[in-house]
C-alpha cells in the first residue's frame, strides 16, 4: 500500500510540475529543432583561442531543443504587439546605430532603426539581454546555456573552429561574417580576406547554409545573449599561468556566435564574450531554446 502511495505522489508531483511549465505560444512562430544530449570537450581544442576558451571542460547536455534560427524582427513585432513591451534602449530614448560613418549612441535608436535597412526576415538586434529574457517569457521558452549553444553549434561537440567547418568559408556555406564588403565600408582590421558573403548588415535568416543539425548562423550574422553569467574562465578555474583580473564580469552574460562584422578569431564557435544585461547593440541578438518538445 505504501509503494502504491508513493507511486501515486510521484505520478501526482510530476504531473504538478509539468503543468507549471509554461507552453509555448504559437503565434510567436518560433522553430526549435531537437538536440540529443550528450557529452563533449567545451572550449578551445586548436590552442589558438582567447583565455575564457580554457581550460578545456568535458560537459555534458541534457536533450534539450534549440531555436532554428536566430529570432528575426518579424517574431520580435508580434511580441511587442501583442505586449506592448518597451525595449531599455526604448525606455531611455537613446541606443546605438550606424550613422554612416560609424556606429554611435544616437536618439531614438533601437531595435526598429539600427541604422541599416531591416525586414521582417532579419534577425532582430539592439535587444539586452533584459530584453531577450522579456520575449523569451512571453514565448513561453528561454535562452540557451553556454554549454548548450556551443554543443549545438559544433554539431554535438565536433571538434571544429566555425559553422561550416575548418576552413575559410566559400558562397553561401559560409556565413555572413566580417567579409570584403563589410571590411570597405566599416573599416575593418580584422576581416575573411578574399571572401565576400553579399552582405555588409545582416543577412535574412536562412540565406546561409545550416549546420549538420539544421541551425542556421551559429556563426555570423548577430552575437546571440545566452543565459549564463560571464565567467573569465570556463570551470572558473584559469588555465595555468593565467589569473582572474579585477573586472566585474560576474555582473555581465553571456555572447556566442559572432556577427557581421567579425573575422576569423571572433567567428569562432568556441569563442565567447560577455556584456551587461541591460547592454543592446546592433550587433546583438538571441536565439531560443527550451528543455522539453514544443
């Protein structure tokens, strides 16, 4: 009789939590591809990375479900339509976009003017942080871990430098990174020579090749926030010979992906970044994930 109980409860407490999860709202029209889970070594494995890429982790990822796409403008409007919600770059009556010369803090940017034409199909940038955990809520889903992203993006943890693979990227298997054309007009250093990609901004979702997973530009286009709080190092353990600097990164999250105007080092997939939460940039976005099937 006691097992029958405890049985009972069980079924009872996982029917409780289940219910307490939040569904996902249809007309977001948000897709999300499954993940299986499964172990791999996080961080730098070619030796040529940033100190946050080390010391290398074998992490291990729960099956979990990961947005096909960056989320486009398009996906953003239906959220502020249907909420009303105000963006912080909104709220303060200044954000940053491309003036034509260079990027700047300028009044009334934000997510609709980031200063380069947008439409529907491209993803959405100048959000926070704040901001992608804001529409994440509506959308009944949330950001991805570090550890998630990074296994996803390398194909299950496949032992690569960016989406396409080890080498330099060639026509629409690449991606829209940091390329000639981005180079002339926005004055880069640090640029794929010798490649140019058709775009300077961003490009539509989907106008480059997915990944083995069907996961479009995990590398370029937009820096994607993910949930986690910044650490220096991975483990917060630093690699040998390295120590923690006084900078309060605990405060800033997390950025994977790269974006438009990144070259080879920053294009990376085990390259990370991190930024405050209320920070938004027209080189930032998201992309969704959640932890049970749509």
């Amino acid at each position: 009789m006691q097992k029958i109980i405890c049985a009972v409860l069980v079924v009872l407490v996982a029917s409780l939590v289940t219910s307490c999860q939040k569904r996902q709202r249809p007309e977001a029209g948000l897709e999300l591809v499954k993940i299986p889970g499964g172990s791999y070594q996080m961080g730098d494995l070619f030796g040529d990375g940033d100190a946050d890429e080390g010391p290398v982790q074998t992490v291990k990822v729960g099956t979990f479900y990961l947005g096909v796409t960056e989320v486009t403008v398009g996906q953003f409007k239906r959220f502020v339509a249907a909420t009303g919600y105000q963006t912080q770059a909104e709220q303060e009556g200044f954000g940053w976009a491309w003036n034509g010369e260079r990027f700047d803090r300028i009044a009334d940017a934000g997510w609709r003017n980031p200063g380069f034409t947008q439409d529907d199909t491209h993803p959405v940038v100048n959000v926070s942080w704040l901001d992608a955990q804001a529409f994440c809520e509506w959308a009944g889903v949330r950001l991805p871990s570090e550890s998630e992203w990074e296994y996803a993006a390398r194909n299950r943890g496949e032992k690569i430098r960016y989406a396409w693979g080890n080498d330099l990227p060639v026509d629409s298997s690449g991606g829209n990174v940091g390329d000639l054309g981005a180079a002339a007009l926005l004055r880069l250093k640090l640029y794929f020579d010798a490649y140019d990609d058709g775009f300077v901004f961003t490009a539509p979702v989907r106008s480059f090749h997915a990944n083995k997973l069907g996961l479009y530009d995990v590398s370029g286009n937009v820096w994607e926030w993910c949930a986690n709080h910044y650490e220096e190092f991975l483990g917060r353990t630093p690699p040998k010979g390295k120590q923690f600097s006084s900078l309060p990164m605990e405060f800033s999250r997390s950025l994977r992906g790269g974006s438009f105007e990144d070259g080879p080092a920053y294009s990376r997939l085990s390259e990370r970044a991190g930024q405050a939460p209320s920070f938004a940039y027209p080189l930032i976005g998201f992309r969704v994930a959640a932890s049970r099937k749509p």
